[in-house]
C-alpha cells in the first residue's frame, strides 16, 4: 500500500484508538469540499476519542490529471482497504452518468467495496447515492426519480429510539439534495430500519443490521454539508441549464435563504452569464439557514462512540478467548 497521509482528529485521550476510512467518490469540482466537510465534522465530533482518518477513492472514478496530482500522497485506491487498519468506512455519492446505477462505470467496485464492508467494518456510513447504491446491490431495492429535485433544509422527525439519536433533539433540520427517493415500504420489506423521516413522508435516515456483520448507517440527506454548499449547488445546477447541459432551470433550495434573497432570486430567469453573475452575487451575499450543525456533530458523535465502544468489547472477547487457548 502507497504511504498516504493519516490524520488525527480529535483529544486522543483515550487508549484505543479509532481508524475511519473516508471513500470520497464526489466528482473534481466537489472533492475537496466533501473532503473537508467530512473530516472537520469528524474532528468536531470524536471529543476525547483518538480519531484517525485515512482518505480513499474508486479508482473508477473519472479524475482530471491536475485531481490526480493533488489526491497524490493523500489518497488511496480504495482496492487497499482490506490490507488497510479500518474500523469504521464513510463512502460518499457520486456524480451519476445512467439511470440505472448498475450500468455506471463504478459499479463493480463500489459493489465489492460494499460486500467487503460487510464484515470488514464495525460500521459503515453511505451518504445518499452510496445508500441507494447499498440498498441496489444488497437488496434489489430500485430508487425512483422524483417530479423534481429535492433541494433545501428540511425537518426529519424521529421515527425510532436509536443510539445514535443520543442528547439529539427529536426533530431536527437536514439538508437533502437529491433527485431520486427510496420507498419506505421497499426497504420494510427488506428488514431495514427506518430511523427517521422528512415532514412528508420520505426516508431520511435508514439503517441494515444482520448478526456478524457492520451495521450499515445510510442517509438520504447531507448532515454533512457546510452552510454555503447548496448555494453552490444551486449555482452549478443554473450554470447548466444556462449553458445547456440540462433542460430544467434550478429550483431555489427550499428553507434555505431567506424571504428576501429568495424574492431577489425569483425575480430572474436566468437566460444568459449576466443572469448568472446577478444569481451568484446574491447567493453569495446571502445569509443562509445553517441550523442543523450541533445535531450532526452529536449524531456523529455517537456514531463515533459506538464504533469505539463495540472495537473495545472485540479486543476483550478475543483476550478472553486468548487466555482460556492458553490455560
């Protein structure tokens, strides 16, 4: 394995220390930013723990070569997981290109990164399309394009008690940003456990646990997303309607901005760069909502200590184990 940069994150007071992957298959444009996103959130959330995080990405992935440079000596094939010290795995979306996710050019790895999670890892986090890619291959479980992009701040009531949900409040805001839905009663079926969902209906957190194997946490949402990121992404998407990549204009994210921006935005049809320029001067002026922030970083929180608590009890079974081989 390539010697690729490790990163401590957190107080590191205690005696175990906790190795997360983090496989970052977000395209060029948006790497870094998922990057960063991720990693401060965990340092913000492992308080005492010793964190460690290593980055990987699916070598199928498409990368400019200037990506490639900058990845180099911070990330790794996600091929070297299974030779790698993991405990935990957080694997992001993707930049689509089919309808159909079995038909991407990432597929076969992502798949086979899913099947080693499975009993690899104490816990895996996938983050929206990763979660309808785990729920595909897993399961069959087909997502379904939505009437139109679900973009914005919305609030996600509890559906069961959960560990994870400790000293969090039950409802919460969360960013979704995302054209495609999994139905709950598809993933009923299936044995999943819904954990919680938006105001209507729709699945905001969902998990999998089978005996032996990594409990696999999946978010139709972006807990993760820092204030500014779905004003880029309305950005990028009215940068594509403009310039022709997409025959929809962008929806304004809803519960993001506030009355005012978001009149000063409905007023313009963007046709043309000068209509972009305008869009982008406002958003970036702009104070968006940003209050969901303290609920992540509980959220991860505990994930984090889960992970931690379940590794500990591991090692003391198989001391336990150790010792009555040698008596």
């Amino acid at each position: 394995m390539s010697g690729v940069e490790q990163f401590l994150l957190g107080g590191g007071r205690n005696q175990e220390t906790v190795h997360i992957a983090l496989v970052n298959n977000m395209p060029d444009a948006a790497m870094r930013a998922t990057e960063l996103q991720f990693a401060r959130l965990l340092k913000a959330a492992a308080g005492p723990l010793d964190v460690r995080l290593r980055l990987f990405s699916l070598s199928t992935i498409a990368r400019s070569e200037q990506a490639r440079s900058r990845m180099a000596g911070f990330y790794d094939d996600a091929g070297f997981l299974q030779a790698a010290t993991v405990d935990a795995l957080i694997i992001t979306g993707a930049q689509p290109c089919t309808a159909d996710l079995r038909e991407e050019c990432f597929w076969a790895e992502l798949s086979q990164l899913i099947d080693w999670a499975q009993t690899g890892t104490i816990s895996t986090v996938f983050s929206c399309l990763a979660a309808h890619g785990a729920v595909l291959h897993l399961d069959g479980i087909q997502r379904r394009l939505l009437p139109q992009k679900l973009s914005g701040i919305y609030d996600c009531s509890r559906a069961e008690d959960d560990a994870l949900f400790f000293n969090t409040r039950s409802s919460v805001p969360v960013p979704h940003s995302r054209k495609n839905d999994i139905a709950e009663s598809d993933l009923a079926a299936a044995g999943y456990r819904v954990l919680s969902r938006l105001s209507n209906g729709q699945v905001d957190i969902f998990t999998r646990e089978l005996p032996g194997q990594s409990r696999f946490v999946c978010f139709q949402g972006h807990p993760e997303y820092d204030p500014a990121t779905l004003g880029r992404e309305y950005l990028r998407d009215l940068t594509r309607f403009v310039r022709g990549e997409t025959p929809e204009v962008a929806a304004i994210p809803e519960n993001y901005f506030d009355r005012a921006t978001e009149d000063r935005l409905s007023e313009i049809r963007p046709r043309n760069e000068a209509d972009l320029a305008r869009c982008q001067e406002i958003v970036t002026g702009a104070l968006p909502r940003q209050a969901w922030r303290a609920n992540t970083v509980k959220l991860f929180g505990n994930w984090l200590t889960l992970v931690a608590a379940a590794k500990a009890r591991r090692a003391t079974s198989r001391a336990v184990h150790t010792r009555r081989r040698a008596s």
